[in-house]
C-alpha cells in the first residue's frame, strides 16, 4: 500500500486515485458525524482493490494513515478506536449483519475492513463451494476400480501412491475437486483421464465443458486434452470432446453493459466443468461463475498456488495457501482406499477429519512429482526451490550448473542480448508460410517483468524492429510488417480474439498483409485495421505469458530491484519454459526477488474456516 498526502475536504495530493478520495468525500457527505479517520480508512479500502486485496486490515490503514497531514494535528486513532468509529458512523455494518444492509463497508471480528460488494461476492464463492464440498457421491466401485487401474497402472517397484489415480478416484466421489500441482506434476494427464472416467461412468451421455481465463490458455487445454484423450480412443468412443473456451465466453459476457448471460436465472447446461488455470480466476469471475453454474453440477478447478495471482483482486487458490492441509473423513478415506488401492499419504491426509474447521478439506489434493523434466533440470529445481517457505532453497539451487539454464549477469547484455534476439527472429524470417512462422514464434519467447524501460517489453520490442531494419527487411517506419508477431490487448468476442492472444503477420495469396490467429480451427485471418488493439510481441509481460508455454524462453530482468519483482513472477517464468531457460539477472537480485512473496489480504480463507475462526 502507498504512502499517500490527502485531505479529504480540500486539494489532495500522493498516491490515492480519485475514486478512492471521492468515496472518503461522499462518505463524510452521506454521514457527518463521520470521523476523518474512518472515512481514510473506506478510502484506503477502495485503493487496496487496485493492489489485489478485498479488504484491509485496520493495523495496516491505521499505520497508513500516520502518513496523512489530515490527521497530524490529531492524535493517531488505535485500532479498537478505529473499529468503534466505522461502526457508530453509519457507514460500516458487522459482519454477520450485512445480508439486508446498504451500508457500503464490512468489519469483521478480526478488524479486517471491506466493501460491501467484495465482501458478499467472497460470501457467495464460500457459499457455492460448501455447496459442492458436502456430501458424498454414488460410485459403481466395481468398474471404477477396472477403470483406475487401466487409466493409471501401476508403476514397477512403486511403493508410493499414486496420488494422480487419487485425485481422479476423489473427482468421483466429491462434485467439487481442488487439483493443485506445479509444472510437469501431469494435472492435465490427470484431467483427461478423469474425463474418460466420468465419461465412461456417466448413466447418460454427459455434458462437459472446459474452459480457462484467458484465450491461450484455453486453446493449450484443447490441445493437451486431445493428445492425452488419443491414448484412450475406446473410453472416448462415441463422445466427442468439448472444444474449450475462455470463462467470459463460456458465461456469455456482454461488453455493452459488463453482465453475462449466464447467472442463476440463466444457468449453464452442464454435468462436469473444468476449469484450468485456475490461479488466474480472480473474486467476481469466480462468483459469477458459481452462480451460473448449478448446485447440482460437478466442478473442478485445475491450477498452480505458485504462480502469480489475477490482474484483479483475490485469488481461491492463494488462499487456500492458508488453510490445513486436505483431510479426508473416514468414510471417504475407505472409498478411496478400495478403488485406488492407494493410501493417501500423511501429509496429504493432514490433521484430523473436521469439516467444520476447513469445508474443502475433502475436496484439495496437490500433485507433487514432476515427470516432464529429467532429473538435471535446474528449470525445476529452481521452480521447487521457490515452493520451498525459506529462501535459502532457492539461493542453494541457484549455486549449481545446470544443462537446461544459462544465467547471466545484466552486464553481458550489451554482448549477448542482440544475438540472443536474432536467435528468435531468424526463424520468423526464414519461414516459407505462415503455419512455419506460426511454429517458430512458438517455441521462443521473451519475457520481461517489466512494461517500460530498456528491460521492459517496449526496449525489447523496439530493439528487434532495429534489428529487423538493419537487416533491411523493412523500411524505416513501417509499422506492420510480413514477420511480425503481435500481441492483442483487448477481448473481442465478436472476432472470438481475446487478451493475451498472439498472430503473425504475413500476406494471404493475393499478397495483402493480414494478421493471422492460431485456434482450435487453425489459423484465421484478420485483415489489420479491423483487430482489436495490439502491440507488437517480439517480447511480452510474464502477467501475458501466464497460461503458455515454451520450449525455449529468454528472461529479462532489470539490473535494479523494482516492488513489481517476486517470487510468484519469478515461478511463473521460469515455469513457462519447457527445454531451456535464458537468464539475465544479478545474483543478489534473485536472491532477493526469492524472498519477497506477494500477499494478498482476503477473507476467503477466513470464510472457509468459518467454524475455527469465527467471522
């Protein structure tokens, strides 16, 4: 949270936006006995949004709001007074007592400050979930038991249990399922197995639908999906797999007036969701989700708790960071034990079964052997160092050589960087259509933390135009070039195009240069001037990559520490090369960038505790 210098009655100044500072002024309009203090505090709630966070705790505005000159001529108000004012100036409700009440802040016992929309949609999303977490469903366990062990056979001398057969033993029996897992852990392996499970258990022909939150990771869902489903061509037969969508398409999202037109009066017709991705699904997408999606309905969401949170605030998967380990009740535990002939193990089964302390307790599980990198990667051991709670996992890691990194200092890039571009655009020059051009973008790219800057997308960016013009590929100031990939920065469901997607453009056979996007039909063309808005992505945000992946990706660090940098923006790129990562990073850097973790204040793993804590 910022420092900021505000006064609410006159000129302000710092770091708050205007629509924070207009709350604070409406608030002190609507409730004049309202407190300077407590009005601050609504304002420094509403920017705490902007930052991620669905509520603010009091010790924290209180702390922020010795910053204020407002207040400096007033003695700084304690919590306990803090609280006493939100609650007796009208514009604060307890919460507990908000169902029926307009009033647009909520204070829980625990002094942690909400607006009232945020608040009620992570009641809504602990509401849908305890739903779906109860009881237990009908299992024939006779054939699920053949099935398992066809989907999943047993390795040789494997003493361990295979917690993936788990997982996809526990998507029967529960209509929600948890499934964590860092890169290379086979969660979708997993994912399309249980689709042949449920498939060839269903009474019925099932209705399925995948989905993620953005494009790309939609379409890299579709493809592993059908490539692990092509190993099982007898379960799926007869049954032809969904073609995934992004979540907002799947809800019917309304550009014109920011609703969807599928809710609760409009529910989705649908018998298994899966969701991946999940880490990306930020507070609103998910309770308008769960409010679409019918009680009855089975949910799975697919994600990785390492990875950076969504773009707006909150996120169901950090903050489940916070609560015990799965538990499982006895009477699951057997079921599980009988058709998978497995045996959960003790960290998976945590404390005592208590459904009260933690409603999910029965519906998480997390992968946690990698089988897609040998056991010289350093990509993952650095990606399970950063999993590590202490950063010194990470620094002993980084001490090592390793066959698939090469780090550098930021020093050599003057000397390293221009060949290291070429090495990513030399293909894109050399292809002979669009479809090879389109498979050599894909396998490089480069990420930066950055937007602006020598470091950041825009330095890159301009830097391999230079190049390309040097190569005198292209005149001077043309923009739009046969070669160039780009990168869309706003959906349109019109042109099924969305945020994140990335093209080429290259001329159709009349030789007229179009922008070419990648899906489950193939490559479509798009004629320039009728795309969303774009930017060019020789290089993009690691926030952009987020839900791709790559054989080979060049990362770039600024030489000086920046509060944007973290150990979930650092998993997250490293995690997004599948062969070989390029580095450029200070050693100290890293090692500080390993020790600075993103926290997001929520109530979410509060509400889902509901019984230990009291809300």
């Amino acid at each position: 949270m910022p420092r900021f210098d505000i006064g609410v009655e006159g000129q302000t100044q710092g770091q708050l936006d205007e629509l924070d500072l207009q709350l604070a002024r409406l608030l002190l309009r609507l409730h004049p006995d309202m407190s300077p203090a407590a009005a601050l505090a609504a304002a420094l709630t509403s920017h705490a949004l902007s930052e991620g966070h669905t509520c603010l705790p009091l010790e924290e505005a209180v702390e922020l709001l010795q910053s204020s000159p407002s207040l400096a001529d007033k003695e700084q108000p304690l919590v306990s007074e803090l609280r006493y004012h939100l609650l007796t100036s009208g514009a604060a409700v307890e919460a507990g007592c908000e169902a029926d009440d307009p009033r647009p802040l909520v204070l829980d016992q625990a002094n942690r400050l909400a607006l009232l929309r945020w608040y009620r949609a992570e009641r809504s999303i602990v509401q849908g979930l305890g739903e779906r977490a109860g009881a237990l469903c009908k299992v024939d366990t006779n054939k699920a038991q053949q099935l398992l062990q066809e989907l999943f056979p047993a390795g040789q001398n494997s003493t361990s249990p295979n917690l993936q057969r788990c997982a996809a033993a526990l998507a029967l029996y529960k209509r929600l399922l948890i499934l964590c897992g860092g890169p290379g852990t086979g969660k979708t392996y997993t994912l399309a197995r249980i689709l042949a499970l449920y498939t060839a258990l269903a009474p019925t022909h099932p209705r399925i639908a995948l989905a993620a939150p953005t494009g790309r990771a939609a379409m890299r869902l579709g493809e592993a999906i059908r490539e692990a489903a092509a190993s099982m061509p007898v379960l799926f037969q007869g049954h032809s797999l969904p073609e995934p969508q992004t979540l907002h398409r799947l809800l019917g999202f309304q550009s014109q007036s920011g609703a969807f037109l599928r809710n609760a009066s409009n529910p989705l017709h649908v018998d298994l969701l899966v969701v991946d991705e999940a880490s990306m699904v930020d507070v609103l997408l998910l309770e308008a989700l769960l409010a679409a999606l019918p009680t009855q309905s089975r949910l799975i969401l697919c994600g990785d708790p390492g990875q950076l949170p969504p773009v707006e605030p909150g996120s169901l998967l950090h903050a489940l960071d916070n609560l015990p380990e799965p538990s499982y009740s006895e009477e699951l535990s057997q079921h599980l034990q009988q058709v998978c002939g497995d045996s959960l193990p003790s960290n998976q089964m945590g404390a005592a079964f208590d459904r009260e302390t933690d409603i999910l307790a029965e519906c998480r599980i997390s992968l946690r052997q990698a089988h897609r990198f040998g056991r010289e990667s350093g990509m993952l051991a650095l990606a399970q160092a950063l999993q590590e709670p202490a950063p010194e996992a990470f620094s002993q890691a980084l001490t090592r050589t390793w066959p698939d990194i090469r780090l550098h200092a930021p020093v050599e890039a003057d000397g390293l960087l221009p060949g290291l571009l070429y090495d990513l655009l030399h293909p894109l020059r050399q292809a002979k259509n669009v479809q090879e051009a389109t498979s050599a973008f894909a396998r490089f790219r480069v990420l930066c933390a950055l937007r602006e800057g020598p470091w950041g997308v825009s330095g890159i960016n301009g830097c391999c135009k230079q190049l390309v013009q040097r190569q005198g590929r292209i005149p001077t100031r043309q923009d739009i070039y046969q070669g160039l990939p780009i990168l869309i920065l706003r959906n349109d469901y019109g042109l099924r195009l969305y945020n994140g997607d990335t093209g080429i453009i290259w001329p159709d056979a009349d030789g007229g240069l179009m922008a070419w996007f990648e899906n489950e039909e193939g490559l479509r063309p798009f004629a320039p001037v009728t795309l969303p808005p774009w930017q060019p992505a020789y290089a993009m945000t690691v926030h952009k990559a987020q839900g791709a992946e790559f054989a080979r990706v060049l990362l770039l660090l600024p030489p000086d520490d920046n509060p944007l940098l973290s150990r979930e923006l650092l998993y997250t790129a490293i995690t997004r090369a599948k062969q070989e990562l390029t580095l450029f990073a200070g050693t100290e850097l890293l090692h500080t960038i390993a020790a600075r973790r993103l926290s997001r204040h929520s109530n979410l793993g509060r509400l889902l505790r509901h019984k230990a804590q009291p809300v």
